[in-house]
C-alpha cells in the first residue's frame, strides 16, 4: 500500500513552564491578555506534522512519500528523515524561504501554548499530487495533514477529482480555516483523525452532527488521550481502543502523529481497525516518554513485548508479522 503523507515540515523549537497557564490568567481580562512565561528548558526538535507522521510509519517499517515545502536549510534533516525510511523525493525546496518553525511552551498540566511560523510552507499550495503517484508507480492513500491552508484544499480537490482515497487530519487548522473549508477538507473523506475536543469543533464548524459527519467519511477516528482511541463507522458499533501503558509523561507534542503513523502502518498491512488503532496507541505512548516528535527509538523486540503486554500474545503475534521496526 502506498501511501503519501501531506503536510507541515518544520522546526520544533519547545519549551516547558513550571507552573500552570491556567492560574495566570483572569477571568474578566481575557479580551486583553499579556503574559509572558519564564521557562525553565529550550529543546529545538525536528518536526512538523507530515515529517512526524511519515518518521513514525518509517520506524515502523513502511516506506512512506513525504510531500511538503522547506527551505534550503533541510538537508541535515532529509538525510536524517531518509536514514529513517521515508520518501523524500517529492518534498519542494523554497529558493527564498526557511522551512516552517514551531514554538510552543508547556506548562506543568501539558496544557500547551504554541505559535507557527510558516516560511516555506506556503509553497506547498504549488505542489501537484499526480508527478507524486506517476513517480512512485499510484498511491492508494493520501493524508491530508495540518499544512497550508490552500495546500490541504487543493491536494483534497485533486485527490476526488483523480479518484485518490484521502485521509483527513484538520487539527491544528481547525482555528484558521472558515467552516466551509473544514466541510470541503471532511466530505468524502475514507479516514478523519481527530482529538474528542477537535471532534466538536468539527462538528460545530460543520454545522454536522456527529452522525451526519459518519455519513459523509468512511471511518472516523478520534483520540482520547489517556483513555485511548475510538473508531466509528456508520451503522457499526464504536470500537473502543484501550490505552498503551506509559512509561512516563516527559512532552505530549507530537503524540498524536505518531498515533497516525501506527495506524496507518497498521492500515497499509492489511490489519483490522482495533489493531490499527492499538498499534496508534502504542507508538504514540513512545512519543510521550520522549520530548520531541521525533526522538523514540522503535525496537522490533520491545515494541513487540509492550504490545503484547497492553493487547495481548494473539494481538502481538498478528501484528509481529508484519511489522520490521528500524531498530533490532
């Protein structure tokens, strides 16, 4: 299965506050907030959305095709990305711009503040999806990732319009877009990845209820945080995916991508959605242990231990078959 992952490429530049955002603010004076935050650590990560999401398929085995816009100053990160499995034959490299940074700060509850510079990302909105699939012999899955807006529309558009299966993951655009892009981006999708609050943004957005929003995707499939993933399709009963233990909280940024980036290594392998949704669960737990989207090692042995340690000897053993993990 071929699958091509859309999306932001950027900088991580993150750091930790040790206290609480919320005791900082008041109430009868959001309209007019101004704080600034004393951090204790400055951690620069690489990241991005679509670069996290592919790192983690790539860890897993798979081989995904990377498509994204950066600067001329990618190349110690596309030869760290390559080392790692991914396809980085189909990323534009800007002549004038840096690639994209993201600064974000979190406090001592996770709850985080973060800012997004684009820079080169703009460009993504000029990339054509069908060099990609000529090149790479068809895709049979594209995700829409958080990305430039005009980007995300048009590799939607492009992706009806050829007959491309496409996934959805809004999130971090949910803020920016008008609600009948978020309608455009959602109908016809055969996957929509969200958290439970953007699963309500969506919805508000929309103006859809959650089972007029199952009419117009394949699956859904929303992330729970510490309680883990459901999956609905319409007509069948949720799925519900219990967590992966954790081995420790060190920083939630990226979790949610490489929850993406399991299931979708899981979907490529032909597994059922409850083992996509527990292989998400299990490289996100990863992720969460380490500060950085991209900082976790996937061990074929110990991925395999933990996974049958949270599912289960059967569960392991179906996934065991396929997946190859970077590292021994």
């Amino acid at each position: 299965m071929r699958i091509a992952v859309t999306g932001s490429i950027a900088t991580d530049h993150l750091m930790t506050f040790p206290g609480s955002f919320g005791e900082q603010l008041i109430a009868e004076q959001l309209d007019r907030v101004s704080l600034s935050f004393l951090v204790d650590d400055l951690q620069i990560r690489r990241g991005g959305c679509a670069a996290n999401i592919a790192f983690g398929m790539g860890c897993l085995g798979l081989r995904p095709v990377l498509v994204g816009a950066v600067g001329n100053d990618f190349a110690d990160y596309r030869s760290w990305l390559e080392r790692h499995g991914v396809d980085c034959d189909s990323v534009h490299i800007s002549e004038t711009q840096h690639t994209a940074r993201f600064l974000c700060t979190t406090d001592e509850h996770h709850n985080q503040i973060a800012s997004f510079y684009t820079g080169a990302m703009a460009e993504a909105r000029l990339i054509e999806l069908k060099p990609v699939a000529d090149r790479v012999g068809g895709l049979d899955l594209v995700l829409i990732s958080p990305n430039d807006p005009d980007a995300m529309l048009r590799h939607t558009d492009e992706c009806r319009q050829r007959g491309i299966p496409f996934a959805a993951d809004i999130s971090q655009q949910l803020a920016r877009m008008e609600d009948d892009q978020i309608r455009q981006l959602v109908d016809g999708a055969a996957y929509l990845f969200s958290n439970d609050y953007e699963k309500g943004l969506i919805e508000q957005k929309t103006g859809w209820s959650d089972e007029e929003v199952l009419a117009r995707v394949g699956v859904r499939i929303t992330t729970l945080g510490p309680k883990g993933a459901v999956i609905d399709r319409r007509g069948e009963p949720s799925i519900q995916v219990a967590p992966s233990p954790e081995r420790g909280k060190a920083d939630p940024t990226g979790v949610g991508d490489a929850f993406r980036a399991g299931f979708l290594a899981a979907l490529a392998w032909g597994l059922s959605l409850e083992r996509c949704g527990q292989v998400g669960n299990l490289t996100a737990t990863h992720v969460l242990e380490r500060v950085g989207g991209q900082e976790y090692e996937l061990g074929q042995t110990a991925f395999l231990e933990r996974f049958a340690a949270a599912y289960g000897a059967d569960a392991a053993a179906e996934v065991g078959a396929h997946v190859r993990c970077h590292h021994p």
